[in-house]
C-alpha cells in the first residue's frame, strides 16, 4: 500500500492525529532552530564581553564597561553586569556613598539574573510539552487505526490482510510519527537545559567578582574585624 493509498483510507479521527502531529513537528523544529540561534548569538557575544569585563575587574575605567554592556546587549553576562554597575553609578552620581550601596547593587545583580534566565528559557516549557504529549497523540492514532482494523474485519466478515491493511498502517504511520516529533523535541530540551545551567553560573561567577571588584569586600571584611581583635585584646589585659 502506498502512501497515497494509505492517506485515501485514512478515518477523520487518523486524518486529524496525523495532522496535529505534522503541526507539532514543524512548530518545535521552528522553535529549535530559533533558540539555537539565539543561544549562540547570546554566549558569543558573552565571550566578547568578557573580554572587556576583564579589563575593567585589572583596574579599567567605570565608564569604559558602562560602554561595553551597551554594546553587548544580547550577551547574558553584559545584562546582569549592566544591572549592578548602573546601580553603582547612579548612586555615585547622586553624591551618596558607593559603598553603603552594595545591598542595592547586589539585589539589582540578583533580579537581572532572574529576569535574564526566564527570557532565556523562553520557549522550552513548549518543547517539554510537546516531547512529552506528542506520543501519547501517536498512541491515540494508534488506538484509532486498530479500531479502524477491526471495523474493516467487521465489513468483510473475514480477517484477512486485505481487511486490517489499512487500519494497521495507520496505526503504525501515527505510531511513527508520534515517537519521530518526541525526539527531536526532547533532545534539544535537555541540550538547551545544560546550556543554560552553564549560563546561570556564568552569570554568578560574574556577579560575585563585579562585587567583590567594587566594594573590595575581602578587604572590608578585614577591616570590620580589626575593631574586633582589639577589643578582645583590651578585654584580655583588663583581666
């Protein structure tokens, strides 16, 4: 039986199984390739800015990074840069001391990071649902061309090949095609997963050293703890 046959002796309810799948297929493998697009675009444009965030954490100039984020504005890294540095500068700019900021500015790294991964996870919800739906959608067609099977028994009186053909091949068409749009769709879900795994400790990795780099925060440590060490001390030689 050709394809052309077996789409000629296909039921309403095989007909719409198979199209519903061939809607799917396409949908992911649009919404594939768009997210690898953007990914790539969103990590090769990180790997530029780290290049300039490098420079600024060896000593560069404030203003010289406020450029660069500008410049960069699909690399993840540059977002979440760009949120705590501008923090920093405005309250610099207003006269207030930068580093009472920091709080400020690490709540400001901290929502970036947030609003930057739920755009980037943009579109996998979808690609979940339709690796997990879509054999479920195939075992329904498959369901359908065995009843179909069964009616052809039924109106021959007979079971032959000739009388369940049909109905078989449909079932087994929307088995397949099921099981070929689940694949692909969850493939590319665990692959996008890993990588934004990778860009969420990217983005803290940067986020701990734009910190550390503003506020010097070992240095601050070490300093609040001086007053500590004194007064141990004095306590001491009073006793």
């Amino acid at each position: 039986m050709s394809i052309t046959e077996l789409l000629l002796n296909v039921g309403p309810f095989g007909l719409a199984v198979m199209v519903c799948l061939a809607a799917l297929s396409i949908f992911s493998g649009g919404l594939i390739v768009d997210k690898e697009r953007r990914l790539r675009s969103a990590s090769r444009q990180s790997q530029k800015f780290k290049v300039e965030f490098g420079k600024f954490l060896k000593g560069g100039e404030l203003q010289e990074l406020i450029d660069a984020t500008a410049q960069h504005e699909n690399s993840y890294v540059a977002r979440v840069v760009s949120a705590g540095i501008l923090e920093y500068d405005g309250v610099r700019q207003t006269g207030g001391d930068p580093v009472a900021s920091l709080e400020l500015v690490t709540s400001a790294l901290r929502d970036s990071m947030s609003e930057t991964l739920i755009q980037l996870k943009q579109g996998l919800g979808f690609l979940a649902t339709i690796g997990s739906t879509a054999p479920f959608i195939g075992l329904f067609g498959t369901v359908v061309g065995i009843i179909n099977a069964f009616q052809g028994i039924a109106a021959t009186g007979s079971g032959g090949m000739s009388a369940v053909s049909g109905g078989i091949a449909e079932a087994l068409v929307a088995t397949a095609l099921g099981i070929f749009v689940a694949i692909p769709a969850v493939v590319a879900f665990n692959q996008f997963t890993g990588r934004l795994e990778t860009f969420h400790v990217e983005m803290n990795r940067a986020s701990s050293q734009l910190v550390n780099c503003l506020f010097k925060v070992p240095e601050v440590m070490a300093r609040e703890s001086k007053p500590l060490v004194k007064m141990a001390g004095t306590a001491h030689a009073a006793r």
